[in-house]
C-alpha cells in the first residue's frame, strides 16, 4: 500500500525522463507502458487516509493523480505519434546532422483532438487542420 505522493512522484519522473522536452520513439513507448503499470497499481495500492464524514484534502489529491496517470500516458501518445520536432519538443529521430529540429508540416500542421475511449491507450485521434493566410510556414534556426 503507497500514498498518492508516492504515485505521483513516479509518474513526474517518468514524465521528466522520457516525455520531457527532448523525446525518442523508444523512450516514448517505454513511458507509456510505465504509466500504464503505475496507473494499475494506483487502482490496486493506493492509501487514501482521513474519515468518511469529513473533507478530504487527500482524496482530492488521489483524483488528480488519478486523472494525471490518464492525462500522463496521452501526452506520451500524442508525442510518439507526432514524428517531427516542433515547438519546444524535439523528437531526436528528427533533425539535421547539424542537430537542428526537422519540421513535416506536411503532415503535421492540425490541431490534435485526443476521443476518449474509456482507457488512453484506445483514444481516437481527430485532426483538425490549420491554415494559415498571413504568415508562412518556415523551419528555425537556432544558430
């Protein structure tokens, strides 16, 4: 039997080392069964102390955990199915040999919208495409 704090710190660390900023395929499917493992021992071993007649400060704290373990392995889904470097995340897959980020906005210019199913790993993934009139789509550099 654990505390909330005990799962959620798993579930930073995790998210920390293997869906930070930084990301690799293998690191992403990794992170996503962990958090699956995390998230089946939270149901199993989590201690929720305090009375049932009283408020519960800690209950509170275990729905949000609860709800970050589902929210956790959705990121991790959406990143390794997003197979470009973007924004401030940056698949290591994909740069240059000068180690800048490669950008598909052929393939990747929309809006993810995640359905939920009743579990992440069965989410469905709609796109919603973006268009853009008045600037145009470029590759940085940060050199």
């Amino acid at each position: 039997v654990n505390s909330v704090d005990h799962f959620h710190k798993k579930l930073g660390k995790v998210m920390w080392e293997k869906v930070g900023m930084a990301r690799n395929e293998k690191d992403l499917k990794e992170a996503i069964k962990e958090i699956q493992e995390i998230r089946e021992d939270f149901w199993k071993d989590v201690k929720v102390p305090g009375n049932m007649n009283e408020l519960n400060q800690e209950l509170e704290k275990a729905g949000r955990v609860a709800d970050f373990l589902e929210l956790g392995e959705l990121f991790a889904k959406d990143a390794l199915e997003r197979k470009e470097s973007c924004g401030g995340h940056f698949r290591e897959e994909y740069q240059t040999k000068e180690g800048e980020a490669v950008r598909d906005d052929k393939n990747y210019a929309y809006v993810a919208a995640w359905e939920y199913k009743g579990n992440p790993s069965k989410a469905k993934l709609h796109k919603e495409k973006l268009e853009f009139k008045n600037i145009e789509l470029k590759t940085r550099s940060y050199k």
